[in-house]
C-alpha cells in the first residue's frame, strides 16, 4: 500500500510524519490474524466481479426455495427490500421489527433523495464516476468491489421504485428531474420532495406487504430480536435463527431458519442525541457481534453540520435540516464571547466571525460535512456559541439569510426553502426570515457496521447483514443521497443473489427447543430481563442513556484524541458498572415495558460505546468524518496515513468475565486494495 | 408552566382503563408535547409509579407512530404530529386529557399504545402495484405527466397515523384507504390492478370493523399531512367503475 | 402480530357488498328526495294563485299521464318509486349507523368536532326525525287526512288553510323544514362525494354551495306557504 502524496500534505505535519506507527490502544485490544473477503472475484477487473458472482453463486431450484427459510430482522429499506424480493422467489421469511408496523423504520426519515448512475441528464454520469465519488466521497476506506457494486446495481433501484409506483419528482415532459446533491459535479440525485426516504420504503414496504398476502413472508411486528442462535454441530458454528420478545406480551420465542439476515441500520442512537429515531438500536447487530460476528470500524460515524440546537436537558432528539442552507446561508458566530446573549441582529458586521470563509476562503460556507461540523465545535468550545446554554455550554452557530433574503428577494428564499423554514419555526418558534437560525452539529449515521463479505455475509456463516447495519460500501464517510442507494441495493439485488449460494446447502437440519445453542440463548435473554426488573436501583434508563451520550459526543465526536479517548473508556466502565448496580426499571416483563426494552438497548450502547472509542483510539488517523488531534497538517487540517491505515478494523469480541467485565477485544485487520482508483488526499482550502 | 394532565392509564388491552391525574411543573414552552411527556415518565418512575407507555419513534414528523388524542383532538390543536406539537401551544396552568386512539379495529395495547396492524392488512389487500424485483422497465419508458406525478405523490405522504379514524365520528378509515387508491391510480403504472385494488382494500376496510364515511370532514382536518377530502370522492369514483366492470 | 390482532385477509370481496355500495344507495335515493321534494315545493305555492288552482293542481295529479297510465297510474309509479327509495335511504342508513357505532365502542372522554358542520353530524337523528314528520305529513295531508281545527277534510286548499292557521302545526312544520333543510346541505353534497363527483378542492366547494342553494330554496320555499297562512295572506 502506497500513500499517494498530494500537494496539501507535502509541508511537514505538525504532528505524525506519515509512517510513524503509534500504537494509542495498546493494551486496550489484541491482534488478532488478518481476514480477507474471499467472495468478491478479485481477479476479474472491477466492473466484472458483479457480473462473476451473481453467475458463480449457486442456485436453489424453485420447489426446493419453498423448503428453505430466512429471517429478516429490521423492515427498512434494505430489511423491507430483501424480505419481499426473498418471499418473490419463493423461499420461507419471517421478517421482525420493532415498530407497530414495518412501514415505521427509520429509512422514512430520510430527506434528500437517492442516488443512481442513470446519466439522464446527459451530464457524463457514468457508473464508473458514481464509483469514484464514492470511494472518494468515503476517503478510500470502503472495500472497492463493494463500491462499484453500489454504484452498478443503482441504475435498477431507480427502474424498480418507479415501477412500484414510487411517486418521484418529475418535469413538464413527464420525465424524471434530477438535482445536484452533496457537492458532486453531476446530477444524479433523484427525490421525491424533501421526503425521498419515506416514498422508497413505503414502495417497499407495500411490496413486503403483498408478500405477506402472498403467503410467502410473516410478519412480526412490536418484536425485538434479543438474541442469536448459533449452532455448532461438529462442522462449525452455523447461524439457525433468534430469540425474540414480543413487547407487548412479553412472551421469549425462538424462531429458526435456515439463514439470518440483520437490516438494523445504524447505531447513532450511542450519542443520546441523534437524529436516528428513539427506538434505533444496536441490539442485534451487538448480540450478534458477542456470538462472533466482527463489528467492521465502529469509530466511523457521520456528522451533520446543520441540525437544529439543543434548546434543554429534555430534549429528546436532534431534527436535521437540509444541507441546502448552507447553499445561501452565511455561518457566524460573534467574535467576541460577550455578544453571544445579544441579539444577533444589533451585532454589527465587523464584530462577527464568518469563520468558514474566513479559514477556507475558496470553499466557504460549502466546505464538506465534517470540516463545517468540526469548526462549529471549536467555535462552541471557544465560548462563541449562541442560543440557550445547556449545561453550560451554548452549543449553537448563526445561519444567517440576510444577505441572502437582500440579494435574491424573499419570495426565491421562501421557495427554495420555505418548507424548512417552516419546520425550524415549529420547532424552536423563531423566524429564520428576520432572525438568523442556529444550527449546530449532530450524529446522523454510522459506516461502521458488522463485517461482512462480498456477499453481505458476516464471519459467521449464515448471518448475513444488510444497509446500514453493515460497514461495507460508504468507507469512513457517507455521500450525500447514498444511504438509501445501499440500503435498497443489498435488499433488492444483492443479498438475493448472493444468499443463495449459502441457502444451496439447505435445508439444515431442524433445530430443537433443548438444543443447548437455543437453550443458552433464552437464557441469557431471561437472565438479563430478570436482573433489570430486580436491581431496583435509583437512576432511570434514560439518565444513564444521556450520559453516556455525552461522553461519547464529547470524546469520541467529531475530534478525537488519545487523551481523551483514554478518558472517555474509563468513564464509560464505571457508569457501565453503576448501570448493572443501579438502574430503575419498574413495572413487569409479561407486559408491555418500555423502559425494560430501553434498558436493554442502553445496554448494549455501553458496550459498543466503549469498543467504538478503542477503535477510535487506535486509527491514529484523521479521514472521513473524524478528525485525530494527534493526525493534522501544519495548518490544522485532516491528515489520513494510507500506509499505516488503509485497512478495515474488524473487532471481534474479547468475550466476558464474571461481574459483567469485558475481555479485550481482538482486532483482525481486512487490507483495502484499489486497483481501479489511486488514493488522494483531500482539501478543501 | 405548570400542568394538569390527565392520561389514560390501562394495564392491558383485557383490563380496564380510566383516567389518572398528574400536576406537572417546570414544564418549558420549548419542550415538545411527547418530550413533556417523557419528563413525566421521569418523574413518575423517581417516584415509583410506572411510567406512561407511549409509542414515538421518529419523532420529525414522518414515521406516524405517535398517536394521542389531546383535548379531544387527534394529535392536539395544530396541523401537525403529536412529536411536533410544542408545549408554546398551550397555556401555563392547562388540563390536558390525554387519550388513546379509540376505534374498535385499533384496540389499546397499554396506556396509550394502541394496535394498527388493521392498516397494515388494508395494504396486503391490495394496496401495491405487482411487480418483482429485476422485473421493471427502464424508468423512462413511460412518461408520467408531472401533473399526476405531483397528485400521486401529495396523496402518498401519508404516514399511516390513523388520525383520521381517531377523528372520525363514525371511526371510518375511508381517508387512509382513499389516499392509497389515489396514489396509485394516479399512476399509469397502478391502472392494470386499479378495479381489483379499490374493491379489495375496501372490502377489507370494512372487514375489519371501520365504520363508513358519511362525509363529516373531521379526518381532513385532523391528518398531520393534509390529504383532501378529495381522496374520498376518488376512492368512491373508483369503487363505482369496479362495479361498473363487474367486480 | 401482536396477541391482539386477530383479524385475517378477505378474499375474494365484490364491490356490491362494501360499505360504499351502501353510501351509494343513500347518495341516488337521497337525489330522488331531493328531485321529490323540488317538485313538491313547487307544487305548494300553486296556494299563492288561490284555491282554485291549489285545488285544481292537486286533482291533476291524478289525471296527470293519462290517458298513457290509467287515473292515478303516474302518481301511484311517483310513490312506488318513493317508497324503494325510502326503505333503500332508511336500510342503508341504520345498517351504517350501527357500523359506526361498532366501530367506536369505548368514547373519548373529551371530543371536540372543530372541523365539521352541525348539519353533518345530525344527519341520523335529523333523518329520524324527517322520518316521523313525514309520517305525520302524510296523516294529515294524504291518508287519512286529519284536520285539526276539526273541520273538512275533503278540499285539499281549505285543508292548508285550516292546518296552517294553527300556530303549533305551523310550528312543527317549520321546525321539520329546518330539519330538512339542514339534511339537504349536507346531504347533497355528501351525494356528489359518495358518487365520485368532488374529487378536486374546486368540485368539493361548488358541491357544498350547491347543497346550501337547495336547502335554503327547498326549505325556504316549503316554509313560505305556512307563514303566509299563519299570516293571513293566504286564506280561505
């Protein structure tokens, strides 16, 4: 692996010279052997591989696919999208989510838009640039196969929406419009006015839906997966089914299949505050990861720089706001630490601090996620941050349309972004056409994810995962309107194709109710319901939630450092074993509880919170979203190590002593090879 | 602000329910209805009574898992969601009555928790346009003229709430079915289904115990996203020409 | 599924036997009313042209169609007609009031209706109420005919008058014509809804104009007959 050097990193870097190995985790994790992607036929040049496996993966002949079972954990776009294309072709799936109904997972949140190599507008899109945004949009820390998979397959994503009836935006011509999104050269985003992600997952889910009248897919909703099955027979483990709790009766049931699939999403919800839905969680990807399924670079997570502020110690959420704004909004804050309480209007000019144009006079305002979410934390932490203080800190920029409202009239303003305008006046009761908005960072989704092959299969052979839920495609960092290109590219065409292969050895043999694998399993899960139903300790759920949120958004947010990683590990131990001691959780578990389904949840968060930070704290590195302290060029910005780091960290459980102590987690190292792409380095100045 | 609150409390869809008083203070007019809620939920688990369940998930307004009926209106005073309903929207010293969505086919879970899979079944009757994965043309193959695009899509936003039914006198859920008939026979893509899909989703709307529209108006109010009254006029144009076809 | 949800898939479901098939037998009986009562109307202000025509208008009903359809042939399809039409309205309207109520059997404890008509939500107990004035109506007016000043019964026009110079009678019409009228505004333009024909904001609002034109036209056209009387403009 070589670094490719770039005219930006050619000064000496304040810190690390490129190839000093430091090892800020030692003693944290151990080494464990390298793992590779044997699936993705590398021999083949890149725009081949697809086309090589969907023909080299075995097939089930139709009468055989109706002996073979699947589970499917998690109704979003790629849990939706795969559950209904598995039912079409005829196998047996049991799908499972949280929510009343599968059409409520989070991908309906979703705004922007999707994503395709369509090249509609004739404007040299093409597959293969769509690949290198993003790669490059990943800072060359995605598996390449994988991304030009993305990319191949998001031509049919389109195809198939709009066949389903997915109602996208259109012009006079009856054609479908297209937008520029995330910076890129070309338009190739489509969108279904700023709620894309709804109009995707309810084409799926209806599709899902006539599944099940169908007769090929059963759906359980108001079910949490609490734990996997993993059978080992003598010919190595096998994933064979779950453990679920139906929260409204509280009864434990297994169910087996023949394969299991996890479309979970992310894990934002570690930081308390996200813009992730409440109920988001990383549960059964962590019961899965503590079965032996790798968690694939955990510290990537992605930053949004425009999100509406913290207004208490109640709030609940983070609601995003397009990063459209920052196309005619200008970002300040006040240059002196005094102004911060005036009104923002009485500040004159020369006291205000336009800090993106100031630090990157050819980008402005428009610099790259990170970088705007970055400053506004160092603004915030210099105690120019505006609007209410929230234990202590007034966590808040200024978007201000002024100059904007001055120049294009407020009529454009009001149709470009009335709608958010709108909602930023619901919630905060503000006008945004008189006074600047206030915007401030916040967690919006996780590369990371468990390990997965090229065919979306884990280490564990039979649990396959899927969308965000895996760490495969996006790298360190996620283009703009790619989220739902992945989720509905794993769901739709390619764990179909891939999870044949594996199901050509079925049916396995029928797993029994005294099996010791399942036996085990319902028994971790009563024994943990038991305990936080008879701790009757002081603290509620939500309390120890916030915490940990606020130690992970504080040390393992958008500015990492060794020191305060370090820090943030032994804080996260001891309010972990303060949690086991202490929490509160009432009422009963043959009923519906949920503080009892948070305390799980939160649980797990602990526990993933504490390997993210190791993570973090061995990429001793600054790419994508995440910036190390120790990893900077001479003017302060973000230094990658290709030659050190060009690898996925795929961690594999440390296991468990007694009094809930966790083992040290073993790290396996995937080397990133780019054939078809060099690596750069970015910037931005 | 101070509050009275009152809430539906029942342990379980066989128990019986009523309503329990609560007196909420420092309540801030920037909290949203569901985040009061939740600090009630703290104050009560401190104090040893369970806490009020509750359903929320996405809580901007799109996921339609919040449900309450607040004063007697279906997501409270505003035209939105109950996640996006403010407490500015209320006065210091209010009663609040917080009840469940009530309507025979929605039937409560817990508190204010009640079951929606009736809307999921509508769906599975017909709700969808037929067609498996890899089986679709190129997107461009049939143009769709913008203005029906535009019509599909404003009847599409709708997020399942089941407002409608809580507001509706007669507890009819011809909204909801409406706007999915609508959406999808909008489309050129949705016509080879359309007599089959509005006889089926209907059938199974009544099948499930809705009552039927008589036209009152109060579900178009009440729905977080708007949807006409016109959706209603379709589904029942579109009912016509099933049985003009014979279905 | 949840423990609760019980309820499987219909098949097979045919569009005759949906709710909507009901709410169309009210919508075209409900226009045949409407058509009835128009004509009706128009019918009773002949009392404004003296009892002459009153009276020769009510005996050309029965003549009316011949010699197509025997004495009275026109008039007895005129009621055949009428009453499918009620027994359709009235059939369709309990069995869809008793959906209703199965479909809400807890109620809320507080419940506002913000966003409806009056007119709307008191189309059962209004329709009730019609119901038993119509049959009141036809006591006095058709068979056996009552004359509540006690005395003839046998000239229809001396029959309005004697009616309508009792103050409570004309009452109790007035009321019923607000009841009527009230039905109507909601009534027609319910029809239209039901019948597929306001599905833009524009047709909805023509629709609900519509539906206040007639009711004002029929209910005020019906009242002005028993005023006048009351009044002693028209007389014997």
């Amino acid at each position: 692996m070589t670094d490719m050097p770039d005219t930006t990193t050619t000064g000496n870097p304040s810190h690390d010279a490129p190839g000093d190995v430091v090892d800020d985790a030692a003693g944290y994790y151990r080494e464990g052997d390298p793992i590779a992607d044997t699936k993705s036929p590398d021999d083949q040049p890149v725009e081949r591989r697809w086309s090589e496996r969907k023909f080299s993966a075995r097939m089930a002949n139709p009468a055989k696919r109706r002996t073979l079972s699947v589970i499917v954990v998690g109704t979003g776009l790629a849990g939706a999208s795969a559950a209904a294309t598995l039912g079409e072709a005829g196998y047996q799936v049991k799908t499972f989510c949280y929510q009343d109904s599968p059409r409520r997972a989070h991908s309906i949140a979703a705004q922007g838009g999707i994503n395709a190599a369509k090249n509609y507008k004739g404007d040299g899109d093409s597959v293969y640039r769509l690949f290198y945004d993003t790669v490059k949009g990943g800072d060359y820390r995605s598996r390449e196969s994988n991304s030009y998979r993305l990319a191949e397959v998001s031509v049919n994503i389109i195809d198939q929406a709009v066949a389903q009836g997915v109602p996208f935006a259109r012009e006079y011509g009856g054609l479908l419009d297209n937008r520029s999104f995330g910076g890129v050269q070309v338009s190739r985003t489509f969108y279904a006015r700023g709620q894309t992600g709804q109009q995707l997952l309810i084409g799926a889910y209806q599709a899902l839906e006539r599944q099940v009248a169908a007769g090929t897919v059963e759906t359980f909703t108001r079910h949490e997966m609490l734990e996997l099955v993993v059978v080992d027979d003598g010919s190595g483990p096998r994933t064979r089914g779950i453990i679920t709790r139906d929260l409204v009766t509280g009864a434990i049931d297994t169910h087996i299949a023949d394969a299991v699939v996890l479309a979970t999403g992310g894990y934002g919800n570690v930081y308390y505050l996200s813009t992730n839905a409440m109920g988001s969680n990383v549960t059964a990807s962590w019961r899965a990861h503590r079965k032996g399924a790798f968690f694939g670079n955990p510290c990537y997570t992605q930053i949004h720089p425009t999100c509406i502020p913290v207004s208490g110690t109640h709030q609940s959420k983070l609601t995003l706001m397009s990063e459209s704004l920052r196309n005619d909004g200008r970002i300040w804050v006040p240059k002196d630490p005094a102004d911060v309480t005036r009104d923002p209007r009485d500040i004159a000019e020369e006291d205000r601090d336009y800090y993106l144009e100031r630090i990157y006079p050819s980008f402005g305002n428009l610099v790259p996620r990170d970088i705007a979410s970055r400053q506004a934390k160092n603004m915030c932490d210099e105690g120019r941050g505006v609007g209410p203080e929230v234990e202590g800190v007034r966590r808040g920029v200024y978007l201000d349309f002024a100059d904007a409202i001055a120049r294009l009239g407020r009529p454009a303003i009001e149709a470009k972004y009335g709608n958010l305008f709108d909602m930023y006046t619901r919630i905060t009761a503000e006008d945004p056409y008189q006074t600047p908005m206030r915007v401030y960072p916040a967690i919006h989704y996780t590369m990371g994810g468990l390990w997965v092959d090229y065919d979306l299969q884990s280490n564990l052979p039979g649990l396959f995962v899927a969308g965000e839920a895996n760490f495969s495609d996006q790298g360190a960092n996620r283009l703009g309107a790619s989220a739902l290109m992945q989720g509905l590219a794993d769901g739709y065409f390619v764990l179909p194709n891939t999870i044949r292969d594996y199901l050509a050895d079925g049916p396995f043999d029928t797993v029994p109710d005294d099996h010791p694998a399942v036996v085990e399993a319902r028994a971790s899960v009563q024994e943990r319901i038991d305990h936080f139903l008879t701790v009757n300790g002081t603290r509620s759920v939500d309390s120890y939630h916030r915490e940990l949120g606020n130690i992970m958004w504080e040390y393992c947010g958008m500015e990492r450092s060794a020191e305060g990683l370090r820090k943030a590990i032994d804080l996260i131990r001891s309010l972990r074993d303060d949690f086991w001691r202490n929490v509160k959780v009432l009422g009963d578990s043959e009923s519906l509880n949920q503080s009892l389904e948070k305390a799980g949840r939160v649980a797990d968060f602990f526990e993933l919170g504490e390997l993210m930070c190791i993570d973090a704290l061995h990429r001793r590195e600054s790419c994508g979203g995440h910036f190390r302290a120790e990893s900077q060029t001479e003017d302060g910005e973000a230094l990658r190590h290709d030659d050190t780091f060009a690898f996925v960290s795929a961690w594999e459980f440390g296991g468990e002593s007694g009094a809930r102590e966790l083992g040290t987690p073993v790290l396996h190292k995937e080397d990133l090879v780019y054939t078809a792409i060099e690596m750069k380095q970015r910037s931005y100045k | 602000m101070t509050l009275t609150l009152k809430i539906w409390r029942q342990a379980d869809a066989a128990a019986e329910g009523r309503l329990h008083t609560y007196q909420l203070d420092e309540v801030s007019p920037d909290m949203s209805f569901l985040e009061m809620l939740d600090v009630l939920n703290e104050q009560l688990n401190a104090a040893g009574e369970e806490p009020v369940a509750f359903d929320s998930d996405c809580r901007e307004g799109i996921c339609g898992m919040c449900s309450l009926m607040i004063n007697g209106e279906a997501h409270g005073p505003e035209v939105t969601t109950t996640c996006q309903l403010h407490m500015r929207s209320f006065a210091d010293g209010d009663t609040i009555t917080i009840e469940p969505w009530r309507a025979a086919p929605f039937p409560v879970l817990k508190d204010l928790v009640v079951d929606r899979s009736a809307f999921d079944r509508i769906i599975q009757s017909g709700g969808y346009i037929s067609v498996n994965t890899g089986a679709a043309p190129d997107a461009h193959a049939i143009p769709v003229p913008k203005q029906n695009a535009d019509r599909a899509f404003d009847m599409a936003t709708c997020i399942g709430c089941g407002a409608c039914v809580a507001a509706c006198p007669n507890g009819s859920a011809s909204l909801f079915v409406g706007a999915k008939v609508t959406h999808l026979g909008e489309l050129p893509q949705g016509q080879a289904e359309r007599d089959h899909r509005v006889v089926n989703m209907v059938a199974q709307h009544d099948h499930e115990g809705f009552g039927g529209c008589t036209n009152i108006g109060e579900c178009a109010a009440a729905c977080p996203k708007e949807i006409p009254l016109d959706v209603i006029s379709q589904l029942n144009r579109d009912l016509r020409a099933a049985m003009r076809h014979g279905h | 599924m949840t423990s609760v949800a019980t309820t499987d898939l219909v098949r097979g479901g045919r569009s005759t036997r949906t709710t909507i098939a009901l709410k169309l037998t009210m919508a075209v009986s409900g226009l045949v009313f409407v058509l009835w009562v128009l004509a009706h109307m128009y019918g009773n202000l002949k009392a404004f042209a003296g009892h002459d025509a009153f009276d020769e208008y009510a005996g050309h009903l029965r003549t009316m169609g011949q010699p197509i359809f025997p004495h009275a042939g026109a008039l007895w399809i005129i009621r055949a007609i009428l009453v499918v039409a009620i027994v359709a309205h009235v059939t369709s309207a309990v069995i869809l009031w008793r959906r209703a109520e199965g479909a809400r059997t807890t109620r809320y404890q507080v419940k506002k209706n913000k966003h409806s008509s009056l007119s709307s939500r008191t189309m059962r107990w209004g329709g009730l109420a019609l119901l038993l004035f119509i049959a009141w109506h036809l006591i006095n007016f058709s068979a056996p005919r009552v004359n509540v000043t006690g005395g003839s019964t046998a000239d229809p026009y001396d029959l309005v008058v004697d009616s309508f110079s009792t103050w409570w009678l004309t009452l109790v019409y007035l009321v019923a014509m607000l009841a009527l009228g009230m039905h109507i505004r909601h009534g027609f333009w319910s029809a239209c809804q039901t019948l597929g024909w306001t599905s833009t904001t524009r047709a909805r609002h023509r629709a609900k104009s519509a539906g206040i034109f007639l009711a004002v036209l029929i209910a005020g056209g019906f009242s002005l007959v028993p005023i006048f009387v009351l009044a002693g403009v028209i007389t014997k």
